[in-house]
C-alpha cells in the first residue's frame, strides 16, 4: 500500500477549514500566522509561498514578513518581540536555515511558546518530553505519526518503531511521539552499528536521514510501514533534477506493508500540521 500524504494532507485540511469557521462564529477570532523570512534562499522562498497560499485557503490570516540578507540577529530579535506582543499573531514562524550570522538557537528561543507554530521552543520540546498537555508539537513528526496511523489505525502500542535520524526538528520529536503511543522506540544516527540489523526488527519504521535511497530493501522487515521524511535532489539518468527520498522506493515498496512516497508522502503533511498548530494557538490564547 502507497499511503497518501497528498490526500491525507487534503482531509486534515478540510477539518481545519470548518474548525477555523467555527472558532470565528464561536469567539470571533481569525487564526493569524505570520511567516518570517530572512534572505532569498529560493527553495525557501516557495516553501513560504505554499505556507501561505495554503494558510489562507483555510480561511486564517497570514503574512509575510521579508527582510533582507543582511538583516542583523537584533533586527530580526526586534521583529520578533513586536510579533510575539500582537495579538492578532498567533503564530511565528522564521523559516529556517537563517544567514550564518544570525544564531538560530537565540532566534527561536526568541519566540513566544505559545506562538511557536513549529514547536523548536525548549518550553515545546520540554512539554513534549514530559509529556504535559499544551506543548506546540514539531509538524512534520507529527504528520509522520498521522501517516502511519492511516495504514495501522489508532493503536501503536506495542509496536517496535525504528526512527532513523536524532534531529530535533525531526528525529528526537518523532521518536517521543512514538513513545507516546506507547511504541517501543529505538533511535538510530549515524554512529549506530548494525543498522541494517536493527530497522529489520521494525514494525515501523521511519527514516529522516537526508541521504538519498539509503534505506535498502533488505533491512526492512516483511509487512513493516515505511515513514520516509528525506528530501533529496538528484539527477535522474538523463541528468534532470529528481526529488527522492532516503528509502530506496522502487524495492522497498514490494516488500513492507505500507510506504510514504517521496514527493507526495511526509511533505504535505508538514505544511498541514502547521496549519493545525496555528489553529491549537489560537484557540488557546486567541
Ligand atoms: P539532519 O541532517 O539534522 O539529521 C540527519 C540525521 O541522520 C542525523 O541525526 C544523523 O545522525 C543521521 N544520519 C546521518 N547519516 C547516517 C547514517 N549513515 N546512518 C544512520 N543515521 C545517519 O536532518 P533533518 O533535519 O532531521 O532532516 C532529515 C531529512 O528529512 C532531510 O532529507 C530533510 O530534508 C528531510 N525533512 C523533510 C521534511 C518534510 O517536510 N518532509 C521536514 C524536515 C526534514
């Protein structure tokens, strides 16, 4: 089974657009996030425009605030204290990688937890490994867990999930949302022996790597789901661009029992947790 991120992205969506409509008749207030960039990195640049188009069409405010390469860490910390005291923002998002002279630890700590749609603030990652009720949680592993959902339903428990990657932004995050599920988890990096070895025991497994196909056939246990986050470019045989993922598709597909594919699988999801997350802000401090 191809799991669907496209579609899944579409129904999430859809709630949220009634949602949205709801908590406007209920309390008057329109979700609003504002997206900050920083430069003219252009993939960068469309992800903000998609983050937009796709805010809106559910029907919540959002804005763009462009500021120029060479945009000092005061300038953009100024920025961010004049969004985090407006009421109608109800969440910031500074669209990452920033310049190299601009530390992205100070700036996200910058941002008020309770506006922090991406959930990097140590206040939401903090929540999230406690456990405690409000944290903001990080999109795309929130989507991954959304995915695997679709093919397994509600209960994970007791399912030996194997995370591949220990970012923050993905891995560590994912990683305890499956525990939440009360899956066993087993984090794997790069300095981790037997690889292959370990994903074979996974009943799902999930793979935020960013190196491209690197999930071969032959770890991967019969009937397991493959959660593939990785976003590679590469060039095909006739030398055009091509976007893969870090699971090897074309083989691996055969053999478990559900895969994301690359593109239309994690991807969508990730701007359509946003959405959700800019909704939770608002319903909670709008
Ligand atoms: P990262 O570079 O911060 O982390 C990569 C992780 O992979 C590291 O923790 C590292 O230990 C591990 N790793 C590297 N080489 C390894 C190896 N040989 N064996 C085992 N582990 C190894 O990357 P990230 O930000 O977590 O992103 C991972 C991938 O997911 C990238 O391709 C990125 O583009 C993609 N991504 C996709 C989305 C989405 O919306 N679909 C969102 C975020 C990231």
């Amino acid at each position: 089974m191809i799991i669907d991120g496209k579609q899944a992205a579409a129904d999430l969506r859809k709630t949220l657009t009634l949602q949205v409509a709801q908590l406007k008749k209920d309390k008057g207030t329109v979700p609003g996030l504002t997206v900050v960039l920083v430069g003219e990195d252009p993939a960068s640049e469309v992800y903000v425009r998609n983050k937009i188009k796709q805010t809106r069409d559910v029907g919540m405010i959002s804005n763009e605030i462009k500021l120029p390469h060479d945009t000092s860490q005061i300038q953009l910390l100024a920025e961010l204290q004049q969004l985090n005291s407006d009421d109608a923002v109800h969440g910031i998002l500074v669209q990452l990688p920033l310049p190299n002279h601009i530390d992205e630890s100070v700036i996200i700590a910058a941002i008020a937890p309770h506006k922090d749609v991406d959930g990097f603030h140590a206040m939401n990652s903090g929540r999230l490994l406690n456990g405690e009720p409000g944290a903001l949680v990080p999109c795309t592993p929130q989507g991954c867990i959304i995915l695997a959902k679709q093919h397994l339903g509600e209960d994970l428990s007791g399912l030996h999930a194997v995370v591949i990657g220990r970012s923050n932004i993905v891995g560590k995050p994912v990683a305890l949302l499956l525990l939440q599920e009360n899956c066993t988890v087993t984090i794997a990096h790069s300095r981790t022996k037997n690889l292959a070895g370990i994903c074979q025991q996974a009943d799902i497994l999930i793979a935020a790597v960013g190196r491209a196909n690197f999930v071969q056939a032959s770890w991967v246990k019969p009937g397991a789901t493959v959660i593939d986050v990785g976003i590679n470019h590469i060039e095909n045989e006739s030398g055009k661009a091509k976007l893969v993922g870090d699971v090897d598709f074309a083989n691996v597909a055969p053999v478990c029992g559900a895969i994301t594919p690359v593109p239309g699988g994690v991807g969508p999801m990730t701007i359509a947790c946003l959405l959700k997350n800019t909704l939770i802000a608002a319903s909670t401090n709008g």
